[in-house]
C-alpha cells in the first residue's frame, strides 16, 4: 500500500487495504521475542491528511493471532484490534554521503515521494500484541511431576498450588533441582 506524497491533502482521505500474513510473520521471526503470528491478512482501516509537510494517520488494524501458550504448550488463537495515529514528517535533508538509516526513522520520517504504509502498520500491530502468550489467565499449565497438561486432566502427583503462578515457580524448582 503506497500512497504518492503529492496526492495527499489537507482533507482527509480513507482508505482500507490488507497486509499478507507472510509479510508480517517474516517480520515477527526475526523480531527479538515474540512467540506470536499471524492466522490471518492483516486488515487496515486509515484516514489520513497532510498539514503542510507533515501527514498524519489514523485508523485501524485487525488480524487473528496465533501463538503457543507458555504455560500448557497449547496453540492459541486471538483476535487482535488495533487502533493507531501516528505522524510522519519529512525526514530533514542530509549533506553529502551521509546516509538516513530509514529503520530507524521509519516511524516519524519518510523520505522520497511514496509512503510504503504496510510496515509502519504492522509495526503498529505488533506494538499492541500481548507481551505474554498465555491461552487464558487461569491457565493451569502443565504439571512440573508429570507433565500432564491440568487444563485436561487430574494427574496422581500431589495436587499443584491454586495459583497458577505458583505453579510456575514450583516448576522452576523442580527444573533446578533436577
Ligand atoms: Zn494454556
Ligand atoms: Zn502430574
């Protein structure tokens, strides 16, 4: 989705595209640590308009998220919804060979005569993921005896602390004790 910079007015201008989930979960992957990806297209919604040399965003996004539960390994599925603003400004000249790391500008400058708008939506969306991925906040997680998932089942180990972050520590024990 690229909008020409010399078509963008002062009136507000909406516009509704899709990024591919490949293009994004590329990204997620060689991100640092988030364990979670796309099911689906992400699905953008945007208003934007220019005040002089700077334009301005607003909209949008959703997708479904899929991810492993760090407590019981289950795969889960989310929906995601995201709403975003956001200004850019023309990135400030720059003299002779010096060069704009456009990575890290990407969020408030553009340069040149498009604005590629997919990557800085999908920044926005991976902003707003959860910063855990767990199926349900009373995930009971697996037993750290056994490794029965306790979502599912009783196991014959003793029975494992009502709260699940407890759990989670009981599990740590036993992993360094072992
Ligand atoms: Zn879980
Ligand atoms: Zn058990």
């Amino acid at each position: 989705m690229k909008l020409r910079i010399d078509r963008i007015t002062d009136d507000s201008t909406e516009s509704s595209f899709s990024v591919p989930a490949a293009e994004l979960n590329e990204r997620l992957e060689t991100g640092a640590t988030h364990e979670f990806r796309l099911a689906e297209p992400l699905e953008v919604d945007v208003r934007y308009h220019r005040a002089g040399e700077d334009i301005y965003f607003e909209g949008s996004c959703s997708t479904v998220m899929e991810a492993t539960c760090a407590r019981c390994l289950e795969t889960l599925t989310e929906p995601l919804a995201a709403p975003f603003e956001f200004v850019l400004s023309r990135a400030p000249a720059v003299d002779g060979k010096q060069e704009l790391h456009t990575d890290d500008l990407a969020l408030s400058f553009y340069e040149g005569d498009e604005i590629d708008l997919a990557p800085l939506v999908g920044e926005q969306a991976i902003l707003a993921l959860p910063t855990r991925a767990v199926c349900r906040e009373e995930c009971k997680g697996l037993c750290p005896g056994c490794g029965a998932n306790l979502n599912l089942e009783k196991c014959p180990c003793k029975p494992a602390p009502a709260d699940p972050r407890l759990a989670v520590l009981a599990s740590a024990r036993v992993r360094s004790a072992s």
